[in-house]
C-alpha cells in the first residue's frame, strides 16, 4: 500500500496544478472546520463531509462519471445533516474497522507489490499532465488502492473478520447511545485526516515528499495526529453547545427536579 503512495507521489508532480491545488485547499479548509468546530454546526459540517468524500470517492471509482459522483455526493450530504446521530455512529464504526484493519494486516499492506501506473512507467514522457490525463491517472490510483485492499480483506482468517464485525459493531453502539461524545471524537479524527490529506496534496504539489518523510518516521506523525484528535475532542466537547433538543431536555429534568424539592419541602 505504501508503494501505491510513494508512486502517486512522483507522478503527481506532473499533474495539473488544479488537481492538487484546489483539492488540497478544500481539503486543509473543511479539515480545520470539521476538527475545531465540526459540533457547534454538525448537521452542516457533516453534510459538507459527506457530500466531498462520497462524491469525490464515487467519481473516481464509477469511471469518472459525473451524475454519479452528484448523486452519491448529495445522497450522502442528505444522509449526514437529516440523521447525524446515525452518521457520526457509522462514520465512527468505520473509523474503528479502518483501524483495526490497519493493525491485523499491517505485514500485507506494506508489501511491495506491482503497481498499475509507477513513476517508472511514466518516466519516458517528462511533459506535464493535461487537466483530463491528471484525472485519468487519479483514477488508476484510486482503482489500485481498491483493488488491493480488496485481495487483502479475502485473505482475512474468520477470527479477523469477527475481531473488526466486533469492533464495528461495539463502536456503532456506543456512537448511538454517547452521541456527543462520539460526535466531538469523530468530528476531531475526521477533521485531523482532512487537514493531512491537504496539506499531503499542496506539499506535493510544491515539490516535497511527504509521504517518503511519513514513512521514515510514522511513529512521529502517528503521535501528532493522535494528539490533534485529543484536542479537537476536548476543544469541541467544552466550547460547542449541545443541540437545543438536549439543551431542553436538561432544562426540563432540572425544572422537574426543582419542583419535587418544593414538594417535598412543603410535605414536611
């Protein structure tokens, strides 16, 4: 998997500056939203998130076709601001899926394998990328990390496959019934992924090479983006209000409280 990235890298510095430019702001932008203040305004972040990655995913994956990417784009914006208690618990699950996936098949993800499209095929044409061969190589990439990932999940063992089934389905419960807390965490972890994958896409269009540096020390920056989750957690938690329908309910539960005290007091 990390040779997929590390090739993405040396081809897309021949990309069309829009397709790294314009991602990379919009991604770092709704990245530092979602990260700081993804609770105080949820039903809209959250719709905002879902409607970039599902279209942006879906666009990719279907051949680059448009309506589909705006069908999967608004489906999923409707998805996320109509229902985002259910959203932030699936997004949440997801999260702890990728996660332990992650962990249970780190040997196979980090072996080399060959590639559809690598810096080395491409190297006989030095000239830059057109707008539509940018996109055409996004995709090719976009196709291989699917189709990888996908070898990789059949070679699971069925004690794998029940360790993620379980760790999906604790966290999808514990996002249904901690709702604001799995919100600020997934709102934090979603927003620190979105800020990476910016600022990864405008440094590579600058001509860096983040990936090979993430790669030299991952410990490092597998600490800053624990850390970043930490405190957009703790940020969100003590500075974005609850929802009014939460707010009413305390509200309600204090004033029954009060009057079972005067009750009580007149009782006596």
């Amino acid at each position: 998997m990390v040779e997929i990235l590390k090739s993405f890298e040396q081809v897309a510095g021949r990309f069309s500056p829009v397709v790294l430019v314009l991602p990379g702001l919009v991604l770092a932008a709704l990245g530092l939203v979602t990260w700081l203040a993804g609770m105080c305004r949820r039903r809209l972040v959250l719709g905002l998130v879902g409607a970039l990655t599902g279209g942006l995913a879906s666009f990719f994956i279907s051949q680059q076709n448009l309506i589909v990417g705006v069908l999967a784009a608004g489906g999923l914006a409707a998805f996320a601001a109509g229902a985002p208690r259910l959203f932030v618990a699936v997004v949440l699950a997801w999260l702890g899926v990728v996660v332990a996936f992650g962990v249970l098949a780190k040997g196979q993800l980090f072996q080399q394998q060959g590639l559809l499209l690598s810096g080395q095929t491409l190297s006989q044409a030095e000239t830059q990328f057109t707008m539509q061969e940018s996109l055409d190589a996004v995709q090719a990439y976009v196709l291989d990390v699917r189709d990888r990932i996908g070898a990789i999940a059949r070679q699971q063992t069925p004690g794998d496959l029940a360790i993620l089934g379980g760790v999906g389905a604790g966290l999808l419960i514990v996002g249904l019934l901690l709702a604001r807390l799995a919100g600020a965490l997934t709102c934090s972890a979603v927003g620190s992924g979105l800020v990476f994958a910016g600022l990864i896409l405008l440094l590579i269009y600058k001509g860096s090479t983040p990936v090979a540096r993430m790669e030299q020390q991952g410990a490092f920056f597998g600490l800053v983006l624990l850390g970043m989750g930490a405190v957009g957690t703790l940020e969100q938690l003590l500075l974005c209000p609850p929802p009014a329908r939460a707010r009413e309910g305390s509200l309600e539960k204090s004033r029954s409280r009060r009057e079972e005290s005067k009750r009580d007091w007149r009782s006596r």
